[in-house]
C-alpha cells in the first residue's frame, strides 16, 4: 500500500511550528538538521546510528551511538476541538519513531502511534488527537537501529483542527489516504487543470471548476470480473462515533458497485453504505453532478473507512469521491446513540450488579468472600474481595442446574465478552460452565468450558454478535450428585467490537505491564542486586510456595523471586523507567503474591536524587491468592519505581509480582467492607 502523491511545485514542504519545537536534554542526545538535497526543497529533523561501534553511550560527532534515542519536544498546546496531527517521516534500514502525548500532572507519556518498518521514501502517518481541556505537548521519538546507515527522519509535521479521516483532497499529502494497490485499476488524483486520459473528467465539487482536485478510480484498464480498487483513510485510532458525510459521482455507464466499509486492525469489513442500481430514483439527471451521502458511522474501536470500487468489465465507467467530512453528531435524529456495554459489567464486590438469578435456582449463586490465608484462594479482583459460586451438590434440586442472567444487550453490534472462572471437585467437565445468548425464548451455545482450571482463576474472552436483543446466560450443570463441585465466576466485563482488539489495546498502554511478552518498561537493576526477576508461566518449582497461574489470565507470566539459588538476606531489584516529576499524585496499581514458609520481604521504593523512599513494605507469607496494593504517592522530580524482594530464611521463601498499572491522580478511596452473605472457599 503506498502513499498517494500529488505533484506540485508549488508546493513546499516544511517541518510546521519548527521554531517552537526543541530537543529535550537526555544524557544520550544526537539530533541535527541537514539539507534534503538538490532535488527537494525543505529542511528535516534525522537522527543517524555511527558506522562505527561506540561503546561510550554518548553521541559522536558524525552519528549517533547504538541504543541513542532522540526526543523532539512540541510547544505547548490547548485545544478544545478535534485535532488531526500527520507526520512525514522515513526509517532508514532500520530504527523506530513513536508519537507520544505528555499531558500536565502524568508521569508518563501515552503512546499516540509507533513504527519500525522501514521504507525507502517519505511515509505519512496521521493521528487524531481528542479534545480535551489539559494543556499537552507532542513528543516525537526516535531510535535508530543498530545496523550501519540507520537512520529515522521526520520531514513535516502537521497539526490540523478536524479528524483524520476528512479530506478534500486539495493538499499534496492527500490527508495520508492510501490506494490498496491493484494491477489494473486504481484510484487517482484528479483535476487540477489538466488531464491526460480523459477530457471529460469533472469538476471537482470543493471549488466547482477544473483547478480543484477529487480521487477517481476508472474501469479502461480492467481486465478481469470483478476488479476491485479501494481508497483507505487513515486508521481512527480513538473511538468514532458520527456522521461521515462525502460527495461522490458516477459516469453514465454504471457498470460498477461502489460500496463504503470500515476495516478494524484485524482487516475485517463492516459495510456501511452502498449506491444504489441504475434504476435508483436519485440518480442525477445531470450526469456530471456530485451526489452528496451521509451514513452513521459506529466505531468504538479502531478503524478505516474504505472506498471500494469493483468493476466486471472496461466499460465498467467511473467512479469520483471529495469532500469527506465528519460531525460527531449523527445524521439523523432517530439513530440510536452508541450503547455502553459497561452496565454489563460486574465484580460482585456490592452485589449482583445489573445479574440476576433465574427463578428456578433462586438459592443455588452466592456471593462469598474469603479472608487472606494460606490454605483458600480469595477472589480474584482484589483478593480479599467477593465473588458468585455455586456448590451444586449442595443444591437439593433434582437438575442439578444454576443460572445467572446477564441486562439485555442490543442486537445488531459485535460484543467482547471476559470473565473470571474458577473450578473444583467436579469428576466430569462436560456442562460444568456455559455461556448462552437468550433471546426470547430461544438460545444459543457461545461458550463452553475447555480448559481446567485447576482451582486458580482462568479467563476467558468471547467474541459474540447476535441481530436481536439478547441476555448473556452462564449456567452450571452436572449430571448427578456425586459428579457436582463448586464453580466461581468474578469479574465479568462486556465491551464493544472483537475480544483480540480489546484486549491488545489495553496489554501496551504507558505504566501497564503484564509480563506477557517481556518486561515493558522495567529493567533488572543490574549493579547492586543478587539475582533477577523471572518470567514464568504456571506453578514454582518449589511446592507450597508461589501462585499455581498468574493473575492476568491463570495461563499467563508473572515475574518470580525464585528463593532456592539465593542465601537469606539477598535481594533483588527491578526498576521503572526513568518518570518525570509531576504537582499531582499518582496511583500505583500491582498484585502481589507472598506464599511460603519463611517468606521474607517486598518493598516498593521511589529512588530520585541519589536516594530512595519507602512507598509501601509487606513481609512474611500473607496469603495463597494474589492481593491487590494502591500505593499513593508524589514526586515533583524525576523518579524511578523500584520493586525490591528480598529472601527470607527458608527456600519456600517465594515472592511474585504482577500486572502493575501506574496511573494519573489519587487512588481511589479504600473499598468499603460489605457484609457477606456466606463465607466459603473453592478449593
């Protein structure tokens, strides 16, 4: 797919805001400006890795050290409307270049946009910025690779009110749309005063004259059924909910189905909108007229807006698009506004939420709760908070069967289904755990149980969608009394779109680390620790120490002190990247898990000016289940996180750490204890 050029020499490109934008002080810093060459006019920012090793860490004069990392700071900026910031930039051989938003009162910056796909000539990228009140500043990185001639090169940067994806094609970047490129047909700019394949080309519809530029796709050069070229817009990487509203016209052949999808990040297609036959009654009688559309676009997830042409001969016709726009306000009044899916959500922490049980197992769900120990697991949201169960040998009904009904949600949308389950003491799996759709008097099967779980928390992610309105049923079953154990559910979340674009957007968000793929943002402190984190999926190696999963998803990693290799007293150390220093505080999030005889000790330090303060200290076994810790704090310099483990005195001296998520703001108030209305255990 490549970038759609207009040629023009009037035209000349520029770095926007140039002197507003300066290179943050790093101890590791080159960053220069240098001509673009006779054949181009302007000037662009690049950053270039030496030929040469530099074992120093400092930048040479001639390029930049292996690991360099150059920061290109914005002006201060305080929008209040919808922005659209696209970046002309190039990666040389190898390297990366990310956009960042750094926003007043955050420690950290969150990441707008990232590459490390090299290409050999100038890419444009767009980015929507949202309006928000907090004044921000852009921050451009860029890493060039390791390999000799790297380099990463930023050419223009634009900041535009509006969104992305609209365009009137007046400009030379095109607004970043691309043609999805085809043999034989493909979309074109045109207008502009001349034309070399037709002479009966329109005018545009921006400035109703031939000076004007639009996109056009023609079938002259088709040659087999069904030829299909498609103009994409950029990818909305915030979620979009409005009217899309473009012009478009048709030549009197009509040979041609023009269509208008959205495409999410997995590449699936959502049509949106489709011109009507050759019979259709608003077909212009002017053929050269611009047909003017408007179609609701639902997108609470990434997406692209494709403009597909697809023609079956050469005489296939034309097709021409301008003027895309788009107004947060849908096109008509009785369109329904977007659903939050949230109301589905539940922790049983106060209740039952928007659940609730069938009325022929009024008495067979729960809500239980199980104190820190070391011999029962507790929930799994914070620990030492509630969860459902049902102990169906317990149930003297003769079915043997448990229901929990979900609110109804709307049909007609794509929902992403995650909860938390947890099994124990059944002899036969099958019907112990099932998700249903109810709608009406019918149902359909969207889940069943496929692994388990071993009596630690499993998650599990369905992607459903359904044309009617619906309830999300779980139901437990066994077949007789003696095959029956206990199922516990906990936190059930529903969102909109496919479970794989939720759950990716949320594993890289900035101070969020899962240990899934590797260790984020955090280092081993190499230098005066004894040993190192690790990584590891499933139980310890020791028995009676450590968590048997871990708390992400129970089949994921965690990061783990395995106590055998080290003598008491020994510590080790894992580090934050360097935060900057913020007037507010920050909430740090992370699950903990301190099981096993002679357990020693976990301390979470702020190191910052040479010295170090104790934010948060637990020690000794505490309990078999991860437990949540919120630790406030605030620091006006920049800092660093420290997690520290120290051994205690016997090998089950295991300690592990998961999911930390650093946040903006105070953390919330402590939960309120609610009254319990059983206290149970499913182990």
């Amino acid at each position: 797919m490549g970038m759609l050029e207009r040629s023009s020499s009037s035209v000349t490109p520029q770095l926007s805001y140039c002197p507003a934008w300066t290179r943050e002080r790093q101890p590791v810093l080159f960053l220069h400006l240098e001509s673009s060459g006779p054949h181009e006019k302007g000037r662009f920012v690049t950053l270039e890795t030496d030929s040469t090793d530099n074992e120093s860490g400092t930048a040479t004069d001639g390029g930049a050290s292996r690991g360099t990392t150059g920061i290109l700071l914005g002006p201060v900026l305080q929008q209040e409307e919808w922005s659209c910031l696209r970046l002309v930039y190039q990666i040389s051989v190898s390297g990366s270049l990310a956009v960042l938003q750094r926003t007043e009162g955050e420690s950290l910056d969150r990441p707008l946009w990232s590459s490390q796909s090299p290409s050999d000539s100038w890419v444009i990228s767009s980015m929507d910025l949202q309006n928000i009140t907090a004044a921000y500043r852009i921050v451009i990185e860029g890493k060039p690779g390791g390999e000799p001639g790297s380099s990463v090169a930023v050419f223009e940067i634009h900041i535009r009110p509006g969104y992305c994806l609209e365009c009137d094609f007046e400009e030379s970047h095109l607004c970043g749309y691309s043609n999805q490129w085809n043999a034989n047909v493909n979309w074109y700019v045109g207008g502009g005063g001349g034309q070399l394949l037709h002479n009966n080309m329109p005018d545009d519809n921006t400035y109703k004259n031939k000076t004007g530029h639009y996109m056009y796709v023609d079938s002259v050069y088709a040659k087999t059924f069904k030829e299909v070229a498609k103009l994409v817009s950029p990818m909305a990487a915030v979620p979009m909910s409005g009217c899309l509203s473009f012009q478009y016209q048709r030549s009197e052949e009509r040979g041609n189905l023009f269509s208008v999808y959205t495409r999410d990040p997995l590449r699936q297609y959502q049509e949106l909108w489709r011109a009507g036959p050759e019979s259709s009654s608003d077909w212009p009688a002017d053929v050269g007229e611009w047909i003017p559309v408007q179609v609701d676009l639902k997108a609470p997830y990434s997406v692209q807006v494709v403009f597909e042409v697809a023609f079956n001969s050469p005489r296939g016709g034309r097709v021409a698009v301008d003027d895309i726009s788009f107004s947060p306000e849908f096109c008509s009044t009785d369109t329904e506004p977007t659903f939050d899916p949230s109301i589905a959500d539940c922790d049983f922490e106060s209740g039952l939420c928007q659940y609730r049980l069938s009325s022929e197992a009024a008495s067979s769900w729960k809500r239980v709760s199980v104190k820190p120990n070391i011999f029962r697991n507790g929930d799994h949201t914070t620990g030492t908070g509630s969860y459902l169960m049902t102990q169906s040998r317990l149930n003297s009904r003769s079915s043997y069967i448990s229901r929990l009904e979900g609110p109804t949600l709307p049909g007609n949308m794509k929902y992403c289904l995650r909860f938390f389950f947890s099994l124990r003491g059944f002899n036969h799996s099958e019907q112990t755990l099932s998700v249903y759709l109810q709608h009406g008097t019918s149902h359909e099967t969207i889940w069943t149980l496929g692994e388990k779980s071993r009596g630690i928390w499993i998650a599990s992610d369905v992607t459903f969608q359904t044309a009617q309105p619906s309830k999300v049923v779980f139901v437990s079953a066994c077949r007789s009394l003696w095959d029956c154990g206990s199922v516990a559910l906990d936190d059930i979340s529903v969102g909109l779109g496919d479970c794989d674009l939720t759950t990716a957007s949320l594993s890289r968000l900035p101070g969020h680390c899962d240990f899934e793929a590797d260790l984020c943002d955090y280092t081993q402190d190499k230098q005066s620790d004894d040993g190192d984190w690790e990584r590891r999926r499933g139980p310890t190696p020791t028995s009676y120490t450590g968590p048997r999963g871990d708390h992400t998803s129970g089949l994921g990693n965690y990061l783990h002190m395995e106590a055998s290799p080290l003598l008491p007293g020994q510590t080790i150390r894992l580090r934050s990247r360097l935060l900057r220093g913020s007037w507010g505080p920050q909430c740090l999030h992370f699950f903990y898990h301190m099981y096993g005889s002679g357990t020693g000790q976990l301390s979470v330090r702020l190191d910052k000016d040479g010295g170090g303060v104790l934010l948060w200290q637990q020690s000794g076994e505490q309990s078999a289940a991860w437990l949540r810790a919120m630790v406030e704090y605030q620091s006006n310099s920049q800092h660093e996180i420290v997690f520290e483990a120290t051994r205690g005195s016997s090998v089950r001296s295991d300690i592990a750490i998961d999911d930390i998520i650093l946040e903006a703001g105070p953390c919330p108030a402590t939960e309120v204890q609610t009254s319990q209305e059983n206290s149970n255990d499913i182990e």
